[in-house]
C-alpha cells in the first residue's frame, strides 16, 4: 500500500492507523509525513505491527516518508546523496536480500512545483537526476517505488485534462518522463502496476480540497508503484481505497504474488 498522509498525526486523528491494522497489509509506503523524530518514536515507529523505516525533512511540518515493513529489511537507505533534496526527507529504500533475490521496496515523495517557476524547475532537476538513479538500481537489483509522483501520464489520469496541459504535473515534460520510464526499449522499462491491471477512466488517487472535487471525482492519478517487470508480473490485483478517508490522497493498493 502506499498513501500519502498530509501529515501522520492528521490521519491518525482520522483512523488510518485501525484501517491499516484491519487491512493486514505486508508493506506500507508513507509519504508527507510532516513529523520530526521526537513525533514518530514511541507513537509512529510502529503502526499495524509493521516497524517504520524513515527520511525525515529538516523543516518542519514538511514532507518526509517512511516505510513500513513486515520483516526486517537487510539494510535501509535514507536520502539519495542528493543535498537539495535530501533535506526535504524524499526518499527511503528498504533492501531484502535473500540468496533468491536482491529486492528493495521504496516510499518516494517526488517535488511538487505548482506553487512557483522555482518549485517547478527543483522538480524537473528532480526528474533528471532520478532517471540515472533508477537506470543504476534496476541493473542491480528489483524494486517497487511507490509514491506520490505529482505527475498524472496521461489524459485518463486525470479528469480535467484539457484545462492542464500548461500546470504542473501535467507538463509535456513531466509526462514525457513517465512514458521514458516505462519504456521497455528507449527508456527505463518499468512498470505501472496499476494501469497494468485496471485500464479503466476514472481511476484517481488525490482530489483537490477546492469546491466539490471530491464528491463530484474531480482528481488526479499522481500515486504509483513503479515496480520491475519481474516483480509486476507477480501482481494480482489493485484498489484504491475511498470507503474512508484519511487524506487529500486515497492508499492505492496493490496485491503481489512473490516470495522473498
């Protein structure tokens, strides 16, 4: 599962903690955490008998993810030796490796830029400097990234397309490095799990606080799992979680068929 919280306590306070317990699930990508280490030990170390793995921003009440595991992890990498971006607590990779397979599972809170041109030239050199990164991962070993990406692909992931073309997060450029991630010849040749299950309109995981876009499904689909095309062939089946709500975001989950 992965979701982003719009702050931990918030969603606590909103019963995502009881809706994990109950949903049993083996793996939890967080992302905007908005808590510091003081806010996280004893309280949020631990939720749904999964331990929490996170990369905490400097500021705050700003971003930062986690990751939340069943088994314990071999190793845990925090940041990506990235100092821009590092600080804003982005990325956190839990490594398995077992003499079957070499497996990191990863929460990834990609840059926002729709609130100036300078946010969104920090996202684009986010972009750029993500896609030398995965290319080295994935010659090295599977993965599922999961995250909020804040970028809808294409025209079915969002509802009004038309009217975005030109705003962050549906850019020529922000899409153009979904497809050259996914591209199994020129590019990176990942997977959208998701899509790979359920083609169909309509399908979104963020919904602006504006108005009536949630009631009336006004959202985008800017939450993913990206995973290899080894471990997306494991996948089996794929919801999106709106029966309550904890967030400006729904958890997307994701049912895999593997084994360590």
């Amino acid at each position: 599962m992965t979701l982003n919280l719009n702050g931990i306590r918030s969603a606590a306070q909103k019963g995502f903690e009881t809706w994990a317990n109950d949903s049993a699930v083996d793996c939890m990508g967080v992302q905007e955490v908005r808590a510091q280490a003081p806010d996280i030990d004893g309280r949020f170390d631990r939720v749904a008998g999964l331990r929490g793995h996170f990369h905490l921003a400097q500021k705050k009440g700003y971003s930062g993810v986690g990751m939340y595991t069943r088994h314990e992890p071999s190793e845990v990498i925090a940041g990506l030796g990235w100092p821009e971006f590092d600080v804003e607590g982005r990325w956190v990779e839990t490594r398995f490796d077992t003499p079957r397979r070499k497996l990191s599972l990863i929460s990834c809170y990609f840059p926002s830029g729709s609130s100036s041109e300078e946010r969104q030239a920090a996202k684009l050199r986010f972009l750029a400097l993500m896609t030398p990164h995965l290319r080295q991962l994935k010659a090295e070993r599977e993965f599922i990234l999961m995250g909020d990406v804040n970028i809808a692909h294409q025209p079915i992931d969002l509802k009004n397309w038309k009217g975005n073309l030109k705003n962050s997060g549906f850019t020529p450029e922000e899409r153009a490095w979904v497809s050259d991630l996914l591209d199994p010849h020129a590019g990176l040749g990942l997977v959208d799990v998701f899509r790979q299950l359920n083609p169909h309109p309509d399908q979104y995981t963020w919904w602006s606080n504006r108005g009536q876009a949630w009631a009336k499904n006004v959202g985008w689909r800017i939450d993913y799992q990206f995973a290899t095309p080894e471990i997306a062939r494991t996948a089996r089946a794929t919801s999106i979680h709106k029966a309550s709500r904890f967030s400006d975001h729904a958890p997307l989950i994701i049912d895999y068929d593997f084994s360590l």
